[in-house]
C-alpha cells in the first residue's frame, strides 16, 4: 500500500515477496500449504492464511524468523480461501472464498466476526470481496452476475446491485478517493454514487 511492491502466493507452497523494479522476488517463504496474504494499511506487516484454516501476521522486516501471531481457526470444510484484506483501519481481514461464504475477524486477536452469505458461487470459483473505503461495508460478486452488499457491523444484507453482468463477477474494487466502485467478469461496470444517495 505505500511502495512498489506486493505479495503472490502460488500452487507450490511458497509465498514470495517482490518490487516492481526488479524481476527477481525479494523474499522468498515456504509453508504448510498453498497460502494467500495482503498487506496492513501501512505496509508494515503482512497476513499469510495457510490451508484455510490459520493465519499469520508477519512483520515486514523481520518475516524470516517466522510469525509473531498466529490465528487458528475453524477449517473451511465445503471451501477454500482465496484472498485476504485488511480494512483500511488495518481493524479486521476479510476473506474471501471460492464457495458462498465470507468471513470477517478481528485482526487483532482472530476473532471471528461476521459471516456474509446470499451471494451465488454454483461454480466454485474464487470471488472476491472488498471493503467500502470506510469499512462500513462489504461488497461481493456472484455467480449471477449481481453485487451484493453487506453492513460490515452487523452482518446483513444491505441491497443486491443488478448490473447486467453476463458472467459471474469475481472482482469487485473501490477507488476510494473518487468513490467510485468497479465490477467485472468480462466486461467490467463502474459504479458511482447519485445525487439521490447523496
């Protein structure tokens, strides 16, 4: 969130740090299974969850002598993770799935916090999840072409936004500066608030 460089998990069990401006990754770490991860708000740690089940918070400039945290939780039984984020507080992790569920912790403590179903995933493909830029909201894809919304406090669903997707909308992304929001399966919708909702 604050330099040129980012995270990739991978199928072979290693998670690998890289900058933009160089084609060799920067830091290189093996685990226990297929991992993904996200950076905090300020770039200073990061969040590796490992076979759907655990979380690691990782300090950045220290990573190679392993985890100061770690969170376990209940293992996904009819899913797996396929993305993590921090709210813009660096409060709580979402995570995504490639089944119908998401699930929000505290990311202080691992505390399970809300769980957001209703959106379709008959497919079983990764879909992914996002904060509002104030972290009061969640929103989704789905496998019928729709953005669902959650209220992150309290876990219901707040409105279903029609966008005539002709496939299933696996990412759905904020610009928070103009708050304008992005939708896409292969042809992407951008999203920007009327003067009615004003």
């Amino acid at each position: 969130p604050v330099e040129d460089t980012f995270l990739s998990g991978s199928m072979d069990k290693t998670l690998r740090l890289w900058d933009l401006r160089s084609p060799n990754c920067q830091g290189l770490m093996h685990l226990s299974g297929r991992p993904v991860a996200a950076y905090d708000p300020e770039g200073l740690i990061f969040a590796a969850g490992v076979n759907s089940e655990c979380i690691k918070l990782y300090d950045l400039r220290s990573f190679d002598k392993g985890p100061f945290v770690t969170f376990k939780l209940a293992q996904e039984k009819e899913c797996d993770w396929t993305g993590l984020k921090f709210s813009r507080d660096g409060k709580t992790i979402l995570i995504s799935t490639n089944g119908s569920i998401i699930r929000l912790i505290d990311a202080f403590h691992g505390t399970p916090l809300q769980t957001f179903t209703g959106h379709l995933n008959n497919k079983g493909i990764p879909i992914e999840a996002s904060f509002s830029p104030d972290s009061q909201f969640i929103f989704s894809g789905s496998t019928d072409g729709r953005v669902h919304v959650w209220n992150a406090d309290t876990g219901y669903k707040v409105c279903v936004l029609n966008a005539d997707h002709p496939g299933p909308v696996q990412c759905v992304q904020f610009n928070p500066k103009y708050m304008m929001l992005a939708s896409a399966c292969t042809n992407m919708a951008f999203w920007i608030p009327s003067a009615d909702d004003a």
